[in-house]
C-alpha cells in the first residue's frame, strides 16, 4: 500500500531532539525524510504502529538505532513527534 506524504509537520519537541542527535545523522535523517514523503509505507522505512501508551502513534527507522515517532494528521498529512534512539519509547 504506496501513501505519499503531502505535509509534515514538525513538534517542538521533535525540533530539539533533531538538533541533539549526532551529526553525521543529519544527511540520513534528510534521506529518510524524503524516502519517507514518497511513500510512508517504504519497505526500507520499516514503518509500523506502536503499542501500549503509545498505540496512537507509528515509528520508522533512520537507521537500526535511531526513530522517529509519527502521528497521522489526515491519510496525506503527519506530525513529527519525535526522533532519537529507541529510549524514546519511555
């Protein structure tokens, strides 16, 4: 199932926490973000719900450490919420 993601909006909380992460993740972060725009479904992305307290929000991988957290706004629209390591699951 291809969705394209038409716009993105971006937490303050997601903000500061991009600007934290380690440089060399800035290009990777930018790649994935537009694989992502696309089709927020992309097999590399490995895009999936999550559970429990946060069983209204979805993730993907940046890389096998690092996420971000993702709401859906409408079916072509999503909010950031959050990128770091998998601690951010806390």
């Amino acid at each position: 199932m291809r969705r394209v993601i038409e716009r993105i909006e971006y937490t303050s909380n997601f903000l500061n926490c991009y600007k934290k992460l380690p440089k060399i993740l800035s290009s990777e972060v930018l790649e994935r973000e537009k694989i992502f725009r696309e089709d927020c479904f992309d097999p590399r992305l490995k895009t999936h719900k999550l559970h429990g307290k946060h069983k209204d929000v979805w993730s993907f991988y940046i890389t096998y450490k690092y996420i971000i957290i993702f709401r859906f706004i409408t079916e072509h629209s999503v909010e950031f919420i959050d990128v770091g390591d998998h601690s951010i699951y806390q």
